[in-house]
C-alpha cells in the first residue's frame, strides 16, 4: 500500500486475464489520493495499449480508484457537463513499484449521467468464466459484488459522488500546475 508521500507522482495501471495474461495498460496516472483502502489517479489523454498490441488515447479527463480490498475499480469520465462511470469488477488491486495492477473479470457496470445504469459484457464473462474454469466461489463474488455495485451507484454512494470526483479532479490540476511550476522554476 502507499502512503501520501506518493501523492503528486505518476503510475501506470496494468489489467490482467484469469490466466495472468495481459489485458490492458495505461500510461501516466497521477496519484491524488491514497490510503489504506484505496488509490485515487487522475489522467488526462492517456495512452491505452490493448493485449492485442492496438493503441488509443482516451478522451477526457478520468478519475479511476482502485480498492485494495474491493472486488471492483471505478474510472469517473469527465464530460463536458456531467461524469460517466465505469465500474469494473475485478480482483482487489495491488501496487508493484509504479505499476497498479489488478485481475479484470469483463462483467462491468456503466452509470451514465442521467442515472441509467447499464449491465456490461455479460456474455464475455460467461466465455471466460468456462475458458478459465472460474470456482464456484469466483463465480459467486463477481456476481454478488455487481449487484452490489449497483446499489452503491442507485444510492449515489463513494466512489459514485459527482462531487468527490470534482474535487479529486481540482486536485490533480492543482498538483500538476505545481509540477510545472517547479519544472519553469528550476531551469
């Protein structure tokens, strides 16, 4: 776990497959928060690099958290007017020297918005639930933890706080205008 000594420094985030294949990486996040529950990181125009080798960069600003000891993570997507989350249930995250890394299980909930709740990618978690001979137990925690998920986002509980969100953002700007500054200063 890291302690605020990290705030204000840049990581990067790793998913990974059952099998401990590589699902996904994303370049340069800031640390904003973190404590003994979680890890707030904050990105704008990320490269994302897929396991099959293609390259993107995302759109918006994202707020992500990563739980140490939830079966979730949560990337808030800054729009013009409104945040959009994605919520990924996945194994608890860890962190190995720069790099968050966690297990993604594909079952994913969006919140849009307007408060409409979307169930994601059903149909690639029961793939994978057979290709990688998910337990019984497995199976039964990723369930139980979407579903609990949902409520977290009906209730407007953390981590789905437009607010929070907001908050964590003008911190990352401030933290990244301090970092400039002090690039300019040192020249």
């Amino acid at each position: 776990m890291l302690d605020e000594s990290y705030v204000g420094k840049w990581m990067h985030v790793q998913s990974y497959k059952h099998d401990s294949s590589l699902h996904r990486t994303w370049d340069n996040a800031m640390i904003v928060e973190c404590n003994d529950d979680y890890i707030v990181i904050a990105s704008t125009s990320t490269k994302v690099i897929e396991g099959d080798g293609r390259r993107w960069f995302t759109r918006e600003p994202a707020i992500s958290i990563f739980f140490y000891h939830e079966w979730f993570n949560v990337i808030a997507m800054l729009k013009e007017d409104d945040i959009m989350y994605y919520c990924n249930i996945a194994s608890p995250s860890l962190v190995d020297n720069d790099v968050i890394k966690y297990i993604d299980y594909d079952l994913d909930v969006k919140l849009l918005p307007d408060g409409t709740i979307l169930q994601l990618d059903s149909k690639e978690y029961e793939y994978h639930r057979k290709k990688y001979a998910y337990s019984n137990r497995l199976d039964f925690v990723v369930k139980h933890v979407n579903e609990r998920v949902k409520k977290m986002m009906k209730n407007g509980e953390f981590p789905f706080s437009k607010q929070k969100m907001y908050d964590y953002y003008n911190m990352f700007l401030e933290l990244k205008e301090h970092q400039e500054n002090k690039i300019i200063t040192s020249k």
